[in-house]
C-alpha cells in the first residue's frame, strides 16, 4: 500500500473537475496514465500536495495500478481517500509558527 497525500477542495470535491470524493472508494481511470498530470494526483510531501491547490481539506490516499512519478507529485491510475481533515486558517497559522521556530536560531 502506497500512502500519499492530496489537497482537495470544502466538501472534499477535485479542484480540477469539482467531482466529490468519498472516503474509503477507490476512483479508477478508464485508460492508465501516459504522462505526468493526466490522472489522479497526490505528493509524498504535504507541503508539495499544498502547493497545487489552495487546501481546504487534507487528504491522505492510498495509490495503485500504474504510477508515474514526478519530483513532487505522482500521477496514478487508481486512488482512494483513506483519512481526510479539514485545513482552516487556524492550522495554516501553526504550520507558519512551526516553521519559523524551526529556523529561528539561524
């Protein structure tokens, strides 16, 4: 089991077609990517997963099938939600605080 990590939209809906995603359902592609971006989406890193979409909901997925990885995102043939979290100003504001103490003595 591959476990990465997607940024979706309030309700968690695809920002790229507004589809909603239901935790636990496996989405398969009627055709196996043959290029990076042409399938479903998530990044190993959940900063590289915020960077595509401004986050509302994080979600962890799990990935199968045919995987193409790219530096900061991998494009995969099947995917499904195993957790989700809604992401609020509030967890942006502590993601900044944690990461300005990290290189605070620098």
């Amino acid at each position: 089991m591959t476990i990465l990590w997607k940024s979706l939209r309030v309700g968690i809906k695809s920002s790229y077609d507004g589809s909603k995603w239901v935790i636990g359902e496996w989405r398969t592609l009627d055709k196996p990517p043959t290029e990076e971006c042409k399938g479903f989406n998530a990044s190993q890193k959940i900063l590289d997963a915020m960077s595509y979409v401004s986050m509302e909901v994080l979600a962890q997925v799990e990935v199968g099938g045919k995987i193409i990885e790219g530096l900061d995102k991998w494009t995969c043939e099947r995917m499904r939600i195993v957790k989700a979290w809604e992401w609020t100003k509030e967890e942006s504001v502590r993601l900044a605080v944690f990461s300005a103490e990290l290189v605070l003595e620098n």
